[in-house]
C-alpha cells in the first residue's frame, strides 16, 4: 500500500476530485494548508498597509491507495492540477505498513 | 458458570414478553406518556419480587433500609432504554455495613437481567449534606418515590431532611442548577435550532422541563418550608410544558425503541420517520418532515421560554457579578421601560395598543442586551390580535427595523420578536424560513437561526480578540449604511423555504416582498439586492485561483464598487461563521481577507476605465430609456466619464448631473446639497479649471467642514462632476437652516473667483486650536505608473486634519499636475486619497513623479 499526498492549489480540487472518482478512487482526507515551494510569497499593499503573505493558503489531499491503482492516481492528479506555472503543487508518495478499518477490525488492502 | 435461579429466568421472560407489548401498545397508540408510565410499573414489580427474594420476603421491611427510586424513575417516567435511578437509603452506618452483600447481589441480578442500572448508596445522615460538586444528587431526591423497605426511614427523608435541605441550600442549590443548566445549553451552541437535536439534552429539550419543575419546586419549599400540594409552575407555563411533555415523551420512546438504546438524537432519518408515523401528532393530517420539526421546535421554543424565564427570574440563581451587572442595569429604566434585575417591564401594562411601543420595545431590547420579563411577553402576547389586524408597515416600520438592526443585541431582540410570533406578523416573509430544516453536510442550524447568528456574528466583530474578526471589524465600521447589510443577512436565505431550483433566485423574490412591505428606497433596495443575488460569488470564486489576476479582476467588475465589495466580504465573513461553529477557519478567513483586497485593490487602479456612450450594456440601456428626448445631450455628457461614475451613481443621479449640466450656459456653478443618513453630500457640476477640486477642498474646510470621502469625475467635454461626502464639525448646517444658502452661495463665488479663499482659510485657522491626534499615521505616497494607460496613479496616505485634502490637491496643482479622478476615503484618523494625474494631457514622467512626491512630503511634513 502507498500513501499519496498532494498539495495542491485551492481551485484544483474539484478537478482532482473527479479525476480520482473516474479512476475509482473514492475515499480521500481534505486538508486545508499552508506553504510555500518555489512560488515564495508575495506582498500586497492594502490602503498604505502592507500585507504579506508569505504562506499561501494551499490544498492537501491524502489517501492510501493499493500498489497497483497508484501510477494512476498519480497521473489523474497531475492532469487536473497542471497548470504549467510554478505553484501548482507537489505530489509526494510513501509506503504504508498497514490498514486497519475501526469498524469491523478488517486489515491490509480490503480496509482501503 | 452457575445456573440461573428459577425466579431470574422468571423475571427474565416477563421483562421480555412485557418490554414487547409495551412496545406494541406505543407503535399502535404512539402514546408515550402510557408507554412510559407501563415501563415504570414493569421495572417496579421485577424490583419488588427480587427484593422480596434477597433482602426480605416482606417488601415493607427490613428496617433501617429503604429502596428509594429518583430521577425520571422517581418522577415515573421510565424510557425504554433509561438508565434506573436507584437510591439504597440506609439509616446509619451500621445498615449500611450489614445490608452490603444482600445490595450488591440485589444490583447484580438487575445487571444480569441486562437492566441499566444508576444505583447510589447513601445513609440518611449524607442526605441530608449539599456537595457543590454533586448538585445533580441533590436534585434528584427532589423526584424521589418510595419503592420498598423501612417505609418510615423514606418518611423521614422525605418529610424532614429534603425540605430542610431544600430551604437551607437553596441559594446555592438554583445557583448549581442554573450552572450546570448554562454549561449543558453552551455544549449545544445556547440555541435549540439545531438541524438534528437532541431532544433530551438540547436547549428546549425534555431536561429543560425537568429543570423547570425543579426551578419552581425549590422556590416553593424554600417558601412554604414544606412540599407543596400541587405544581408550582403558573397555569398557563404548566399548560405549555404538559403538551411539549407529550410531544417530547413520544418522540423519546419512538426513537429508543428504533435505535433499541438510549439514543436521542433526532437524525435526519429519524426525522423522516417519525412524520411518516406522526409520532407526537396523530391528528395532524400529512406531514413532512419539516412540518414534523416545527412542531418539535414550536415545543422546544415554549420549554426553553419557560426555562430561560424562571433562570432569570429566580435572583438567587444568579452569581454575584451577573447580580451586580443586572442592578446596574436597572439604571436604564425610561418613560415607557422599566428595568428591574436585567428585566424589561412595562411602566403602562396598556401602552402596546400603540404599535410603536411595542416597536421601540425591541429596540430599547436590542440596544441594552436585556430580556424580558414574563409579563411582558404576556402582554406582547395579548396585545398581538390587535395589532394583527393592520401590522405596522412601510418607511416607518423599516426605520424602526433599521435601528433595531443596528444595535449591539439586535440578534437576541430579533430571536424574542421571532419566538412571539411578532416577526412573522411584521415580515411575513420570514414565515417561510421559521424552524426550517435543510439538510445539507454543512449546516447545524436552522434557516432562521443560522440568518440571526449571522447578524450576531457581525455585531461581535467589534469585541472579538481574534485577529480576523477585528480585522473585518474594522471593515464594519467603514460601512455607509450597515442596516442594508443586516436586512440582507436577514433576508438571504428566504428563497430556501420555496422549493425551487435556486435558492438565491427565490430568496431574491420574496427579499423583493420584504422591501415593498418596508417600502425601502429604491437605491437602498439595490444593495440589498446585490449582496443577496451575489452572496454564494465569494465563495464561489474562491474555489478559483484567487492569486490569478484575471480571477481578481473578473470578480472586482462584478463587485462594481468598493462599498458593495466590502460589505459582501462581510456577508461571506458573516454567512460561513454561522454555518457552525468549525465552519470558518482561519485558512478561509484568509482566503475571503486576500480576494478582498485583491479586488479593491484592482477596483482603486481601474477606475479610469473610459465609458463610450455607444455601447449597449444595461446600465446605459437604463439610462438612455430615462432620457430619449435628450439623448444627443446624453451621449455627449458621458462619453468619457471613467466607468467608476456610472457604479458610484444611480441612474436617477446621472439624470440629476445631466440637467445640472444643462444649466451649466445660465449658470456656470452648479452646486447640489443635501443630508445623508450620516453626512452631508455636496455635488458640483462645472467646466473643468486649474485648481479647481482643491479650491473645492478649500472652500469646505473654510468652513470647517470634515471631508469624508469623495469622488472627482470629469468628462471627454471638461464637464466636471466632483461629490464629496463630509461631516459638519461644528453643526453649522444641522442647527441653522439659513446657512444652507449662504454655504452653497459661498462653494459658488470661491469657485467663480468672487471671494477670497486664502482669507477665509486663514480666518479658520486662527478659530481652531491644534487637536492631538489619537493615532499616529505615517505619511505614505505611493505612485503606480501601470495601472492606467492615460494617467499615472499617486495614493497618499496621510493623518486625517484639517484642510488635508485642500493641501494635497493644492500641491498636486501647484506641481502642473491635472487631476483626472479623485478618490478620497477616510479610515478613522487616516485619509486615504487616490489621484490619477496627467500632465499636458499625458502621464506623469519618472522626475516629474519624484518632484511630485517631494513636493507633497514636504506639504504634509509634521505640524
């Protein structure tokens, strides 16, 4: 098992959403975060104030998903977040030891 | 493992088979007061026949122990999955030590019969002892009922140690309950119009009857010094709780026997079913099931009246502070009002024939933050027949409706007005959100409640600590007409009681309604419009990319104006936090603050946006429908005008400015004033000139006038349309009519050269002595060569002062500079003046830009 967390830009979840549904991926933790790569932060002047915003408000996605659906889940993210513009976000993949359901104690992939 | 005994197996299968045809009786009858009434005597008869089997074979003995029951078991209301409230009374130690191993088998066995149990072991002696930690012990004796055992030991406890508890303790017995009454009712959100409540715990709920009772029998020993012989709750109060009992007894019962525990949450699907079964309702007719949750909320609403009443009617449930706020209170007492202990009386009980009374009533309520008295609320109920008959309406209503909108409790008075039935007989309108259920993932509360608690959030801004609320708060203040923002906020969810495609499309028809009732003005009535129409586009953009300059920039079109921009960032602020109480985090309080000033940024760098007269948008459509006859005049009066001029101004001011353009061959100055709610407007339409918005600042503060804002337009032709809001420091307009003239007669010879401004200024300046600014504000300029093809952009950022504006743009003059628009703004002691500036018809080279700044900082350096 994987466990596949992307940061995202806000406006990119709907689009993510659904590309994961049509791949069948349909559990998912929404999170809402902020940070920064590359993109840094930038500064507004707001009547003679300035407003900075160094950590810009970002979207994190997180599921573990089985080995095999991975590569796909992967490539429906990227082709609903590119934009082709620094800050699109990050996709970052781990290894999952196991998976427990809380409801009937089921583990392994079947309580994915 | 040891067998059971026969008498177990016994009991076992008659709490089967009886637990069953109870549950058959009630799915036939629905009744729960019955079915309750048949658990209890169910429970009893197991309890007597295992009594007589382990502690003695005669249920009256042995002595110096007693089987008490308390709670809802002492009160004979036994749910089917409630808990037992048991109390083993012994006399003294020596009971309680030698009946040890008969209780513990006793409690054993009514485990064993999977019966849940609360037992509580207490001699006489601990009775008769309060411990502030445990006052919900001390309550529930005031339920208890003699089960079996030494029937004189329960006498004593009964007739001597729990009245005498009762009177010595009282203080602090209603002080506890009312305490813990508090804290169940603030794990609730202090409301009762939660989507899925639950109907025990909820404000309003079946505890909160309990709570009432209780209220009322403490106050009545500590009275009589003895139990009184009936209910001590006032007829009509005891007549409202009795059928609320029903209602809640049934629903209770129905949702234990379907969930088959002590599960009393009212979850949508329940919800569905019990208006299928009519449960609490049989003769009503069909019921959906939000018909079925406005009876339950109808109920809840009498319970929680009666229970806030007698909290705050009983002083010695009030903590020390709480007491000496509400005497302060009593201070506020007026002709019409008389305030007593934090309550609202009336001084002439027959004043509320006169509907304004009644009006001014909730106003005084929403400016104080007090509640009001139960024979107030009487009267209000006797007095609405009448008034039934022809409702207060129109201006006179929306100007009450408007102050009271405005007060710092204006949610609290909305929510008594609504629970008397008082709102919906002035705004029927809101009848179609009353107790309305909608069920959605987000929402906690109902349509009704979540539009008050909107209100109330925005009124909180103000004492909040949190850094976003004081930041949007300070966004309220700067509001023109905040009223329009509350009667949108009243009103944007009206649509979700129509069943239609889009709520916001329905919401906007029956807002429509409202306001014919109201007769607001048709330029008031826009903006609410507006912000209804538009109150789901924040949120919306804000699932887009908000750092992307055409997201900003479409959004900002669509927002038009600054005013409407901040005051749907409010709505939005206000509209999310009232979903519930997670719904806004700091992360969307961010995002709905960066898209805000995005877009007021963007609207503050594009308003020289030329308008062609040609084109066909709706606005101009408007406008050319008002004026056919002239429309060659028309076309040639706007042509050029920046875009921000037609968002800035209704249709009707246009009209206005072009026939004051008309007279401008008889009359070169034409000068417009009138009072606004909170300042004065001067309009001036004129030939464009050298200096002339800076002999206009002048001529104002020569008078000592405060300019507030204001904007300065001028046209392809030099026509030059300025209107500048300002405050009149010293009421020399509000106090003497005949000033008026002479103000507008001085704006027109200053202008025309005929009077001497620099005399006049200096006159001013020798009346005035220095004021000490509260709040140091840096001077800031800033210019913005890119954002306007024709003009270069200076925003300078200054301590608001006397003669500011006249200073800036004098200089700005002075500097060769021509002042194409004008943007000014005041935000407390800071002035926040924008200028888009040529210079020969051109922008503003690099050194002519550094000499102006030079210039200005030198202008405005220290004083």
């Amino acid at each position: 098992m994987t466990k596949l967390e992307a940061v995202i830009q806000n406006s990119k979840l709907d689009a993510v959403k659904t590309a994961l549904h049509e791949i069948g991926v349909e559990g998912m933790t929404v999170i809402e975060v902020r940070g920064h790569g590359r993109q840094k932060g930038h500064t507004e002047v707001y009547r003679g104030r300035e407003y900075s915003v160094d950590l810009i408000p970002k979207t994190k996605i997180e599921m573990v998903l089985p080995d095999a659906m991975v590569e796909k889940a992967v490539q429906a993210v990227l082709g609903a977040a590119r934009t082709g513009k620094i800050g699109d976000g990050k996709i970052f993949l781990s290894r999952m030891d196991e998976a427990i359901r809380i409801r009937n104690d089921e583990r392994g992939e079947g309580a994915l | 493992m040891m067998a059971a005994s026969p008498l177990i197996n016994e009991l076992r299968s008659s709490l089967s088979e009886e637990s069953a045809r109870i549950h058959r009786a009630f799915e036939s009858s629905g009744d729960g007061r019955a079915a309750v009434a048949q658990r209890t005597s169910l429970i009893e008869d197991i309890l007597r026949k295992l009594w007589c089997d382990i502690v003695s074979p005669d249920a009256s003995g042995p002595p110096n122990i007693a089987l008490v029951a308390t709670g809802g078991f002492g009160r004979g209301w036994l749910f089917p999955y409630s808990d037992i409230d048991l109390l083993f009374l012994f006399g003294d130690r020596d009971g309680e030590q030698a009946f040890r191993d008969p209780v513990r088998k006793f409690s054993q066995e009514l485990w064993d019969l999977r019966l849940k149990l609360s037992p509580a072991s207490r001699t006489l002696a601990e009775c008769d002892r309060y411990d502030s930690n445990n006052t919900e012990f001390t309550i529930s004796l005031l339920d208890c009922r003699y089960l079996m055992g030494d029937r004189d030991l329960f006498r004593k406890l009964h007739d001597k140690v729990i009245p005498k508890l009762v009177m010595r303790e009282s203080k602090a017995l209603l002080q506890g309950l009312a305490e813990v009454t508090r804290e169940r009712h603030a794990k609730h959100g202090m409301t009762l119009y939660h989507l899925e409540p639950n109907l025990k715990e909820a404000p309003g709920g079946l505890r909160d009857c309990n709570v009432a009772s209780w209220l009322a029998l403490i106050s009545a020993i500590d009275k009589l010094h003895d139990w009184p012989d009936a209910s001590s709750l006032r007829a009509p109060v005891k007549k409202q709780l009795e059928a609320a009992l029903d209602f809640l007894m049934s629903a209770r019962c129905f949702l234990h026997f379907r969930h088959g525990r002590d599960d009393n949450t009212l979850s949508w699907g329940e919800q569905d079913e019990a208006a299928a079964r009519k449960v609490g309702a049989a003769d009503a007719l069909e019921l959906s099931a939000a018909d079925w949750m406005r009876i339950y909320f109808g109920h809840a609403r009498a319970v929680q009246r009666t229970v806030t009443q007698l909290l705050e009617e009983i002083p010695e449930a009030w903590s020390a502070l709480y007491r000496q706020v509400q005497s302060w209170r009593s201070r506020l007492t007026t002709a019409d009002f008389s305030v007593v202990d934090g309550l609202i009386f009336l001084q002439q009980p027959s004043a509320l024939q006169d509907p304004e009374v009644l009006l001014r009533l909730f106003h005084f309520m929403a400016h104080h933050g007090l509640k009001l008295s139960a024979t107030t609320e009487y009267r209000i109920e006797q007095a609405l027949p009448a008034l039934a008959v022809t409702p207060p309406r129109g201006a006179e209503l929306w100007l009450y409706l408007q102050e009271t909108l405005l007060q710092p409790y204006a949610a609290d008075a909305l929510r008594a007005m609504h629970s008397l039935r008082l709102l919906t007989l002035l705004l029927p309108e809101l009848n179609l959100i009353d107790s309305l259920v909608v069920r959605d993932f987000y929402h906690r509360f109902t349509v009704d409640e979540h539009s008050f608690l909107a209100i109330e959030s925005l009124h909180r801004l103000k004492q909040s600590k949190s850094e976003w609320d004081q930041r949007y708060g300070g966004l309220l203040g700067e509001l023109e007409d905040p009223e329009l923002l509350h009667l949108a906020l009243l009103l944007h969810d009206t649509g979700k009681g129509i069943p239609s495609g889009s709520h916001v499309e329905a919401s906007l028809d029956v807002a429509n309604h409202a306001m014919d009732r109201l007769d607001v003005d048709p330029k008031e009535r826009a903006e609410v419009l507006f912000l209804i129409a538009n109150h789901l586009e924040m949120s919306a953009t804000l699932r887009r990319d908000i750092f992307d300059p055409a997201t900003v920039a479409a959004f900002a079109e669509k927002m038009g104006t600054p005013e409407r921009l901040k005051m749907l960032a409010l709505l939005t602020y206000a509209d999310i936090k009232a979903v519930n109480p997670e719904a806004l985090t700091p992360w969307k309080a961010e995002n709905v603050w960066q898209l805000y000033i995005g877009a007021e940024n963007y609207l503050n760098r594009s308003a020289d946006q030329r308008v062609h007269a040609d084109v066909n948008d709706e606005k101009l459509a408007r406008l050319r429908s008002l004026a056919p006859v002239t429309s060659s005049k028309f076309k040639g009066f706007l042509e050029g005008f920046p875009q921000r001029y037609l968002l800035v101004h209704t249709a009707e001011e246009v009209m206005r400015h072009l026939g004051m353009a008309d007279e401008l061959g008889v009359d070169p100055v034409q000068v417009e004033l009138k009072r606004g709610r909170h300042w004065y407007e001067l309009t001036l339409v004129t030939q464009d000139r050298p200096f002339l918005f800076a002999t206009l600042a002048g001529v104002l503060a020569a008078w000592g006038m405060n300019i507030v804002k204001a904007n300065a337009f001028s046209n392809q032709a030099g026509t030059v349309v300025d209107t500048i809001s300002f405050t009149d420091r010293f009421r020399t307009l509000e106090l003497n009519l005949s000033e008026w003239e002479r103000f507008r007669r001085s704006v027109t010879s200053v202008l025309l050269g005929e009077a001497d401004l620099e005399k006049m200024l200096r006159d001013r300046q020798r009346s005035e002595k220095g004021a000490i600014a509260k709040v140091k504000v840096e001077t800031k300029i800033e210019f913005d060569d890119s954002c306007s093809s024709t003009s270069t952009l200076v925003q300078v950022i200054a301590q608001d002062r006397p003669r500011l504006l006249h200073r800036i743009a004098s200089c700005l003059s002075d500097q060769e500079c021509n002042i194409e628009i004008a943007l000014i703004d005041t935000e407390g002691q800071m002035a926040i003046d924008t200028f888009y500036l040529t210079s020969g018809g051109k922008k503003l080279k690099a050194e002519h830009c550094r000499q102006v700044e030079k210039a200005l900082v030198e202008e405005l350096r220290g004083e």
